[in-house]
C-alpha cells in the first residue's frame, strides 16, 4: 500500500524522529509511505517554490491509496492535504496523541481517528488498518 504521511513541517525538523518511526512501522509492515520532507525536500536540503512544493505533493497524494495524518499539532499545511486528498476520494486515517484538539470537519473527512500514548503504540494501533487493502 502506498501511504502519504501528512504532518505539522517544522523547519528545524522537531518531528524529524516522530516522522522517521512511524516510517519505520509502515515500511515493516510491507507498505510504502510518501512523506515530502523526506524524500522530495530531503529534510531541509532543498528548498522548492511553493507552487511546485504543492504540485508534487498533490501527485503524490494522488499516487498513494491512503492518506495518514499524524496530527500532534495544527497546521495550514495539514488541511490542505487532507481537503485535497478527500476531494480526490482518497481514504483519510488520522492518527493522534491523547488529548490533541482534532476539529470536527477533520473527524469529519476521517475514515479512522485513532490515539495513542507513546509513538511505539501506533504500529499495534494501526496493524488492522494495514491489513486491510
């Protein structure tokens, strides 16, 4: 399954290592994921035009079968994402640590909305989601 992981950016990469275990969990369980941090502006190395930046992230949102939201934080970015990705049809998991402020139009589009305590609990969380193809 290709999955596009939707996340708050931060410039100075604090999520870095959020971002880099829920990779690890998907890519364990046999999935690709999509992240445009990661594998488009190469954790900060190269800087796109953000007319270009959000071409290639609707393309890849195109190209993947789900869209994962890690939510620990709001951000413009996220919405965007998540309005494109539901426009096209595409499933929405959103995944959150307890107590987040999730808005009700994102519960709204979700297909999942699930919580977790600790990064290593999100695997077992969304082991049944990634069964299902």
């Amino acid at each position: 399954m290709n999955i596009y992981l939707a996340h708050k950016y931060h410039p100075d990469q604090q999520n870095r290592p959020l971002l880099e275990a829920l990779s690890a969990v998907l890519t364990a369980a046999g999935h690709h994921t999509h992240c445009v941090v990661r594998d488009v502006e190469q954790w900060g190395a190269i800087a796109l035009p953000p007319t270009e930046l959000m071409s290639v992230a609707f393309n890849l949102i195109e190209a993947s079968e789900v869209l994962l939201v890690e939510f620990s934080e709001k951000g413009v970015g996220i919405g965007i994402e998540v309005g494109y990705a539901s426009a096209k049809g595409i499933p929405i998991w959103v995944i959150a640590p307890h107590g987040a402020d999730i808005s009700d139009t994102l519960r709204g589009v979700a297909e999942q909305v699930l919580f977790y305590g600790e990064v290593a609990e999100v695997g077992e969380l969304l082991r049944p989601l990634l069964l299902i193809e």
